[in-house]
C-alpha cells in the first residue's frame, strides 16, 4: 500500500488487488465516526460523482476507491477480471489494507449488488449498517423498469432504441442522442451535470461496462443480465436504508420491492429525482442518509 498525503483532508494512495492496483481516497481520516465506505456504481463508473458525500468527512471519515477498470485505478484489458467474485475480493481487500473494523456501507446502483454480494458471501464483522442508493439488484426487473421509462418517451426516441436493438448498431447517432435523452431525465435531471458526473463519464471504464452490463443503462446484453439477488436479501442481517427518486432507473415500485424483503429495511423516495438524488436533493440526501447512520449508531 502507498500512502501519500493531498491536503490537509484527504489521503490518497494504491492498493494492490488481483489485476492491478486500485486507487482510494480517506476524507477526514482523523475524524472518530464510524467510518462510511462508499462503493461505486457501473459497473465502471468511478467514484468522481459521488464525491460530495466527502463533505461528510466532518464527523467521520468517508472513504472511496475506484473499482479495477476505471478511474484512478489500473485499467487492465482482460475480461477474466471483470466478475461479480473479483469485486467482492477486492472490496474486502480494500476494506482490510484500510483496516476498517467498523463501518457503515453505501453502495450507488452497481454498487448495492457489490456491497450485498460481499455482505452475503463473506459475512463480514463490523459492518454497522448498509444504505442502498438506487438500488440494483435484479436484472430483469431493471430491464421492466427501463421499459416503462421509455414508453413514455417521445415516439423518435423510442424508434431509435428499438431500431439499434434490432440492429446491434449501438454507435449510431440517434441511439446515442436516445441515451442522452433519457439519462437527462433517468440518471441526472440537473439543468447542467456537475462536473463531478461529467469526470465519471470521461473517466469511464467502457470495457468493464460494456463486458458486464452492455452498451447502455437500459440495453443489458452482459454478463449481468440474469443477475437476480431478489431471494437472498432476506438473509441480510445488519440495518438497511434504500434510498431512490421518484424517476430513477431504479424505480420506486422496485425500491419497494426490495424494501419488503430485507427485514427491518427503510425507504426513502425523493421527489422530483433519480438516479443521482444524492446530487439532485443533496441536502435531504444527506439528512436521511446521516440520520440513519446515527441511529444504527445508537443501538450498538
């Protein structure tokens, strides 16, 4: 592991994983909180777009990393990395190089299924609490929801889609607009994106993205695309918090859905948001998010 000092806030450095090196950033290192370990979505979207959750670092220190294959991280071009058994490796490499004995997980999109997968096959100790933003979880009800999403898009837009899923043409200029269309309104509702979303994108590990999931959020073609943890979240044994928007990708129906499986689990729907609700309602993000921390806090 090498560690060096950005600022006064941060630490940076490397850690070795299967594959490569992957980079992690602590905000508010001294900070005594529980600690809270955020886990990305994609797969292959790095960690830029969640980092306003480092204004949190002024009670506990926030902790990120950018999955192999994107980011900051070693982008290795082997598709034997890219599988649901490495990641969850390599968080809980990560996590034990940082030795965080105690934490609270959020996952983002991807990122809920990684934290689940490493929850339900590592059964780890120390993990006070789990928040779920936008959660994903199953594929084919994710598909459902993309669906009825662009159902109620314009009829060229729709035509677009159709017409490069029929075709396998995903690089054709109208699908592409077909994306931006419905990321603006699905993914990021903001009048303009932060440039915290747009260096996500730019720094985007398309190979992992593409092998895993597929050339857009809602044209799965991955290895993902029968992924289903729907049966297995009732064995989830630590307090969770979902959390989605009212036009998020991951719908507030599903949300629901997943809610009813995990006992004891919460939900939170933010009005008017999607998929990045915690960039679009950020203070109200923030203050469920923390009051749920603090209250699983309490208990212990």
């Amino acid at each position: 592991m090498k560690m060096h000092k950005s600022s006064v806030d941060f630490v940076e450095g490397y850690i070795s994983v299967t594959g490569g090196k992957v980079w992690y950033r602590i905000a508010g290192k001294e900070q005594k909180g529980i600690p809270l370990f955020v886990v990305h979505g994609g797969p292959g979207a790095p960690h830029d777009y969640l980092e306003t959750l480092g204004k949190w670092a002024d009670k506990r220190p926030v902790i990120f990393y950018d999955q192999l294959g994107c980011g900051n991280s070693d982008t290795p071009s082997d598709t034997s990395l890219w599988t649901v058994d490495r990641f969850v490796e390599e968080l809980e490499i990560v996590r034990n190089t940082l030795n965080l004995k105690q934490v609270h997980l959020l996952g983002q999109s991807w990122g809920t299924m990684l934290a689940v997968e490493y929850l339900l096959r590592k059964k780890p100790e120390g993990v006070v609490s789990l928040t779920m933003s936008a959660p994903y979880l199953n594929t084919s009800m994710w598909q459902k929801d993309q669906a009825k999403w662009i159902s109620q898009l314009p009829e060229d837009i729709r035509m677009a889609i159709t017409t490069a899923e029929r075709e396998g043409n995903f690089d054709s200029p109208d699908y592409q607009h077909a994306m931006n269309v419905f990321y603006q309104k699905h993914v990021c509702r903001l009048d303009s994106w932060p440039d915290c979303v747009n260096r996500t994108f730019e720094k985007m590990g398309l190979e992992v993205y593409r092998y895993m999931w597929g050339p857009s959020e809602f044209t799965m073609t991955g290895i993902l695309k029968n992924a289903d943890l729907t049966d297995q979240l009732k064995k989830i044994n630590v307090p969770v918090l979902l959390t989605c928007g009212e036009f998020d990708e991951s719908t507030p129906e599903s949300a629901r859905y997943f809610q009813s499986k995990i006992p004891n689990a919460s939900l939170h729907v933010f009005k008017g948001a999607s998929h990045m609700h915690h960039l679009e309602k950020e203070d109200e993000f923030r203050e469920v998010v923390t009051a749920f921390l603090e209250k699983t806090e309490n208990k212990n």
